[in-house]
C-alpha cells in the first residue's frame, strides 16, 4: 500500500500552502527591512550632498557624520559620566514614566467615574472640554513656579499630558460597552462595580491601550518642555546647553535618542497590549 | 442527572391533569413605548399568558409584534405599564437567578474562556462557585462543549457558542429559561441541529421554557404549545397545543401530518394578520 505513488491529499495541499504562506512572509519582512535601510541610506547621502553642495555651515545644519560623532561622544563612556546620555536619560525617562503612571492612574479612574455617574460627566465635561483645547504646555511656566526647578515639576507636567488622551479614551471606550453585555450582566444581578471590572473595563481597553500609547508619549513631551524652562538635569538640559553653544549637531543627537526612547516606550505599550488583549485581532470587540 | 432537575418530590398526583400550577401568570400586561417623534407606540395590549412548571412554551409573531418586549418584562429587563407577571407565585420586579436569559447573539464575552462565561451567572451577585461547579461540568457535557472548557469564544463556531450560551444561562439551575431568537443568526442546517440539541437539553433539565421565535417549523418542533402573536400592538390571537410525542426528531417531525397541519394554520394565522 505504501509502494503506490499517491496524488497529493488535500492535507498534503493545505501543509504546503501554510509553508508557502510562512516563506512568503519571511521573504516580505526581509524585503520591508531591505527598503527601510535603503531608504535611510538615500536620506543620508541626500543630506551629505545637501550640506556639501549649498555649503550650509555646521551651526545651521551639520553633516550626518558630525551628528553622529555627537552621538558617539554621548554613548561611548561611562554610564556615570557627565559627559555621557545615559544620566540626563535616565532623569528624563524616569521622570517622564513616574507621571505618566500618575497621570494614566488619574485618568483611568475619573474617565471611568464619568462614564459611570451623569453626574460626574456634567460636572467635569466642561473643565475637560477647556483644558482639552488649551495648548497644555502653556501651563509649563505654572508648573514650574508651583513644583520648583526639581524632579516634581516634570512629573506633574508628565501627569498632566498623560493624563487627558486616558481620561477622554477611557471615558468613550465605557460608553462604547456593547449594550447586550451591559444588559447580560443585569439579567445576572450583578453589582454595578462586578459589571464595571467584568464587562466594561475590558471592552472599553482597545480604547485604553490606545490612550495609554498616547500618553507615554505625550509624558515625554511634557518632560522636556518642563526640563527647558528650568532643570538641573536631563535630556532637556543637555538640548539647551547645546543650544546654547550652537552646537546643532549634539542637539541633534539629543534629539535622536529621545525619538528612540519614544518609539521604544510605544513599542512596549503596544506589546503589553497585544499580550492582554488577544481577542480584538479575532474579528471581535 | 442530579443537581439541575427540578425537584418535583411532593408534587400531587393531580399534577398530571390539567389544573397544574402555573409558574409564570401574567396578566392584563400593556407595555407602551416612547418615540422620538413623540408619538408613543403601544407594544403589547392586554396580554394574559400561563407557563405550566416544566412546560416549553414557543411564541411566534412577526416582526415588531412585541414578542421580545414581553421576553424583556419576563426577563425582568422592563416594566410593564400596565398588569401583573407573577413567577412562582411571586411578583416579578427585577432581574432574578430564578430565571435564565438567552438573546439573540450568544454574548460571549471574548476576554473569559468559555468555562469562565458559563461560570459568570455563579462568579456574579455575591454567589459562589463550589456548589454549581459539578451540575455546570454536567451541563457542558451535555451540550457537547467537554474539551473546549478553556477555550475562547473566538475559537467557537456560531452553534457552539449558542450552546455555551445556553449553557450559562442554566448556570443558576434557573426555574424560568428565556431564549429571544437563540438560533436566528445560524444558518438553517445549523439552526435545524441546534433545535434537536436544545431538545435533547432540556428533556435533560426539564425547565420551564419560554422561547421567542419567527420561524414557524421551530416553534412547533420545540414547543408543547406554540403562542402566535398579532403584529403591532401585540396581542396573542391563538395558543395552540402540540401533541407530538418526544423526543421529537427532525426528520419524523417535519413530515409529521400533525407538524404540517398546525405549520399550516399558524402560518394562515400570521399571513391574515397581515392585513387589516
């Protein structure tokens, strides 16, 4: 029986199509990194013909090899060097990550108390409808003068801009809550607070998430515009003493590390969210 | 199967005839709907419906007729403007763990495993767990739902997530079960299998059944009466009695001259409720 020579089976077709489809992805991803690096390569040599060909001096725009230099110079010493990135970072992103956990906190809890009581949503939507339209880093100068030159001004403004894409977020995603799962939950004599951990915090956290994805960024944001307007340390301060020297190619490394830290920081949201939430990619809310 | 029978020890023997104890009375119920125009819409008028203890009870309408607006009072879910519901002799004034709901769609919540959903009825409203957990084992076994206890809905097909629906709401070992359309999404195969399963489930559990449906063929397959209700404002027209004998089997009842003849007279009943 063995010996007979067999059409492939439809088992034989669908292993094969999976392994093709597997390969087929494989050979995407390795043609996306492909463009992604040649893309990067273009920008750069672009931007080398740019500053030799117009002859831009290195205090309006530095050649990518001074930036990189700059870089260098921040990242290859010791982790406890004043002269390096790896302190004023940690300042910034510690600061950054404890008022974003105070500001998402802040947010969470009272978006969830509007969308649960009316009458906390109509006393409070008007406050958040103005300070939602106020271009919240022109508070900056306020926070500073209230939390001093120190770590407690950039955490409130961290909070502060945190706290607002949580509670409008938190607040839609609640009232979003499929009416049948609310209804389910009625039918089973739950309490207010069993229908609100069961059912519409976890329909509401695709909204959550996105919140939070908001958030860390704009908690960074928020710390280096409070590191600019006083600080003794962090990314902020060393953006400003480059400033201050037109040294164009070490703000620039700044700048590139702090874009890094940012897309890590949302990176690590969006992984958190794809381990905790795995329903939504189904096709369900 | 102990545990989800209903206990019927010291019922008389007078049970078997026709004076048994109804467990759902409702009475003169008139349900009245705002509109946005303005205009309010009188949903149901003057509904009087007896459910005998045990009994499956099919109501069938068409569209708009209030069928599941009467399920939602029974439910618990609204109040009536007008009328009496009584279940086991008590008012009914709120949601209860004496009755069981199914809608429409299964309400799955996609987060839990299917266990942690069937549980939910038991996890909720300050009860616990332990006792149910062996007559809940026992009903999943019965629904066919063994090995997919941890699972997630997501992972289900359509008729055994309504099976797990089910399920939960028999959780509570209920007195009253309320379906609202259960296999309306389903496709008719499917439906047709999920009737004979819904059958097999409660000739297992003997509840009190009140189903809410628009396809004729089921109600009479399930029902041991079958309510025909009359489009907007909802009043029952006819309540008629299926004699078929059970377990009834898809491909003995459809073709059954009784099966037929009532299919007949429900559907003449609906079309000429159709004009005015």
């Amino acid at each position: 029986m063995t010996d007979i020579p067999h059409e492939p089976t439809a088992f034989d077709l669908i292993a094969a199509s999976a392994v093709h489809a597997h390969a087929r992805r494989r050979r995407e991803r390795i043609r996306n990194i492909g463009i992604g690096i040649a893309g990067l390569l273009a920008l750069l040599v672009l931007w080398k013909l740019v500053v030799v060909g117009l002859e831009v001096p290195p205090y309006i725009l530095p050649a990518p090899e001074g930036v990189f230099i700059a870089l260098w110079s921040g990242i290859a010493v010791a982790p406890a060097s004043p002269l390096g990135f790896y302190l004023p970072l940690w300042s910034t992103l510690s600061n950054a990550l404890l008022g974003f956990l105070i500001g998402a906190s802040l947010g969470l809890f009272f978006g969830s108390l509007m969308a649960e009581f009316r009458p906390v949503e109509t006393a409070l939507m008007p406050y958040a409808f103005a300070l939602q339209s106020l271009p919240k880093v022109a508070i900056a100068p306020l926070i500073v003068i209230w939390c001093g030159f120190g770590d407690g001004s950039k955490v409130a403004m961290a909070a502060l801009l945190a706290f607002f894409p949580m509670l409008v977020n938190t607040f839609a995603g609640m009232r979003a809550t499929d009416l049948e799962r609310i209804e389910l939950m009625q039918v089973l004599s739950a309490s207010r607070f069993e229908t609100y951990r069961l059912v519409k915090l976890p329909s509401a956290a695709p909204y959550i998430f996105a919140g939070l994805d908001m958030g860390i960024v704009y908690a960074l944001l928020g710390t280096i515009v409070a590191e600019f307007l006083g600080a003794q340390e962090g990314m902020g301060v060393v953006i400003t003493k480059a400033q201050a020297v037109t040294d164009v190619a070490g703000v620039f490394a700044v700048l590139l590390v702090l874009g890094l830290s940012g897309i890590a920081l949302h990176l690590i949201v969006r992984g958190t969210q794809r381990s905790v939430i795995h329903w939504t990619d189904r096709g369900q809310l | 199967m102990p545990g989800f029978v209903q206990s019927n020890g010291q019922q008389p023997a007078t049970e078997q005839d026709a004076r048994r104890t109804a467990l759902i009375a409702a009475t003169g119920i008139v349900k009245i709907y705002p509109t946005v125009s303005g205009e309010p819409v009188l949903a149901l008028d003057q509904v009087n419906l007896a459910v005998a203890d045990g009994e499956f009870v099919c109501l069938v309408g068409p569209s708009g007729c209030g069928k599941s607006t009467l399920l939602r009072l029974l439910a618990g879910l609204d109040r009536a403007d007008a009328g009496h519901f009584s279940l086991a002799g008590r008012p009914i004034d709120g949601p209860s763990s004496e009755v069981g709901v199914v809608f429409q769609q299964a309400t799955l919540l996609p987060w839990f495993t299917i266990w942690q959903n069937v549980t939910l009825p038991v996890r909720v409203g300050g009860r616990t767990l332990v006792s149910r957990e062996a007559p809940i084992r026992e009903l999943i076994r019965i629904a066919g739902l063994q090995g997919f206890e941890n699972k997630f809905p997501y992972e289900l097909s359509g008729g055994m997530q309504q099976r797990a629906a089910i399920v939960r709401a028999l959780a509570c070992d209920p007195k009253l079960l309320l379906l609202d359309e259960p296999f309306g999404s389903l496709d008719a195969l499917t439906r047709e299998k999920m009737n004979a399963e819904l059958q097999r489930i409660w000739l297992a559990s003997r509840k009190t059944v009140v189903l809410i449906t628009h396809s004729i063929d089921e109600a009479v397959f399930l029902g041991d009466r079958v309510v025909v209700m009359s489009p907007r404002p909802g009043r029952i027209i006819r309540d008629l009695a299926v004699k078929l004998p059970r377990p009834r089997l898809p491909a003995e009842t459809f073709g059954h001259p009784e099966h037929i003849e009532l299919a007949r007279e429900i559907r003449g009943l609906l079309e000429g409720g159709d004009a005015p």
